[in-house]
C-alpha cells in the first residue's frame, strides 16, 4: 500500500508539475523580427524603433520579443523591404514608400515641394488621411503601425547652392520619385540610391550633392563629405513619407491581448512621436556641420520666393500623373494641407 501510494503521490506531483509547466505555454509567446535599412546607430533606430520596440515588449510582459535587424541584415535591398513584410520574409518593416516609385502614390502628396510645415503636424496629417484615403488602397496589403515624415529636407553640396540656377548640372541624389521629379524640373541630374549608400557616392563623386534632413547627416559623416548646406528657413522644400508596417497574417494571428498591447502602440500618436523625434534629432546633426567650420547657407524669404515658383510646374505635373490613375488630385491636396493647418494649431 505504501508503495502504491508514493506511485500515485509521485504521479500526482508529476502531473501538477506538467500543469505547472504549460503555463507559460499557454501564455502565447510571440517573435517578432523587425528589418530597416540604417545602422543601429543612427537616430530613427535608435530613438524611434528601439524605444518602440521597448516599450511593447515590456507592455507585453515580455511574451513579444522584437527582434531587430538593422542595415538590411535579412538580406535584400531598401527597395524591397515593403514586399518583404508582405511576404512574410520580416515580420515587421521600417522603410521610405517611395523606394518603391509610384506604388503610393496618395502618400506622395506629403512630399510635394513646401507642403508640409513642421515633422510632427504633419506626421499626423500622414495617419489621418492613411486612415481615410490609403488603409484599403494604398496599404492595403499590410497592417499599419505608424506613418511619418521627417523634419524638413535640405540640399548638402560639394559647391555653394543658393539660387535655382545653382543646381544646373549638379548630380544630386533625392529619396523618392517626387523629389527626383522636383530637382530635375530645377536643373539638377537625379541620380537614385538609398540613403546608406550616399556617403560612398559623394566621396567618389558620383553625386555632387544629397538632399537629406539634418538628422541622418550625423550617422552618414555627411558633413564631412560636403563643405555647403542650404537651408530654407520657415519653409520646407520637400519631406519623405516614411511607412512602419506589420505583417498582416502574423497580426491577425496574435491572441487579442497581444493585438492589444500592438494597437495601444500604434497610430497617431506613435506616428507623430516618430515625426517629432526625427525633426528634434535635426539640431544636434547641425551643430556637427557648424562645429566643423561648414558654410549654411540660409536662404531669405525672397530667394525661397524663387525655388517655390520654379517648384510650381512639378505640382501641376504630379497632379496630372495622380488624376490619371483616378485620384482626385485637388482634393488630397486640399485635404492634406487642411489636415497639417488643423494639427498645427
């Protein structure tokens, strides 16, 4: 009998431990791998994604874990970061829409030249009209964390830039096809390239000069590549749309708590703390290029007068292109800039 006993004592132990033991089984555990294209160092990894990523983790009770692959470290290229969230080859992406020229196109209009004000009104612009124009067209194929732009985007140039006429002939790298569309209606030569690869492209002068916000020079030693950067004080002569998205199979998979803990971390909010932190980490990156006896060229409101009317054309020829694929292009136009003006009030 006593033998028979410590059997089913030893049973029952065994049994109240495997119970024990599909706890946290139970509990869903999920890994999610997150692909970009800059360094870890840089500052939208750095100060955006990681803090993000952080932050759901630990809302998650650690049952989300972000995996984060900087630099294209799953392989691939910029450009094909978009599909690879599709496909499920990442998980979760951080990307430029416009690596994939043509493809967003209500997204576009955030970059036309001077449209936005300030990184993060307009970031929130971006998700109001993602929620009302693009969730089931443009982005359709993904689940939406964040959208954003980045503070205003200025020209970095081996030669001194200050009027329209300066840029005849430069080979000027731009991020999207709206911005290659503006500089080359300004007389530049458009030389397409992802961000990381312009600093091996100015230092072998295969482009004369970038168009980039502040806060990326810093992580891409841009200063010590260019000797001149022309800035628009007050205005901004264009942005990029940036996109943060999730695989849709993998969110529609988590258990609600889990989708919850997602979507208490997305959307406007988070969109526009994105857009905000990219423009705050522009003041730092400047002070590099000041503290290194660079020429800024600040241009007057007389001279910024010139680039936005020899600007205007590219906006009649975006609208044309937009209209003819079916999308009312005064009306995004002007739902767009209603939208920034309310939220930079």
């Amino acid at each position: 009998m006593t033998m028979k006993r410590r059997t089913i004592l030893g049973l029952a132990g065994a049994l109240a431990m495997s119970a024990l033991g599909a706890v946290p089984a139970a509990a869903q555990e999920v890994t999610l791998k997150l692909h970009q294209f800059l360094p870890a160092q840089a500052s939208v990894p750095r100060l955006v994604l990681d803090v993000w990523a952080d932050k759901v983790e630990a809302d998650s009770g650690g049952r989300i874990k972000i995996e984060r692959y900087p630099s294209m470290q799953l392989g691939g290229k910029p450009n094909e970061l978009y599909d690879q969230v599709v496909d499920g080859v990442a998980d979760i992406v951080w990307t430029v829409a416009g690596y994939t020229p043509g493809r967003f196109p209500r997204a576009e209009v955030f970059e036309l030249p001077f449209m936005m004000t300030e990184a993060e009104a307009t970031s929130r612009a971006y998700w109001e009209l993602f929620e009302s124009d693009m969730k089931d067209t443009d982005y359709k194929d993904v689940h939406m964390l964040a959208v954003w732009v980045h503070g205003p985007g200025l020209i970095h140039s081996k030669a001194p830039i200050a009027s329209v006429a300066d840029l005849n002939g430069v080979k000027l790298r731009a991020p999207t096809r709206t911005t290659n569309m503006l500089f080359e209606a300004l007389g530049a030569t458009p030389v397409g390239m992802p961000v990381p690869a312009v600093p091996e492209a100015l230092s072998k002068g295969v482009i004369d000069a970038t168009v980039i916000p502040w806060e990326v020079t810093s992580a891409l030693k841009v200063a010590e590549l260019v000797g001149n950067h022309t800035e628009m004080p007050g205005a901004s002569l264009y942005t990029t749309s940036f996109v943060f998205a999730m695989n849709k199979g993998v969110y529609d998979g988590l258990p609600d708590d889990l989708k919850k803990v997602i979507d208490d971390n997305s959307g406007m909010e988070l969109s526009a703390f994105a857009g905000k932190t990219m423009q705050d980490a522009d003041a730092p990156a400047r002070a590099i290029a000041v503290e290194r006896g660079n020429n800024i060229i600040e241009l007057t409101p007389e001279q910024i007068d010139e680039w936005k009317t020899a600007a205007a054309p590219v906006v009649d020829t975006w609208k044309a292109e937009i209209n003819g694929q079916g999308i009312d292009a005064d009306a995004l136009i002007e739902k767009a800039q209603a939208a920034i003006a309310k939220y930079s009030n």
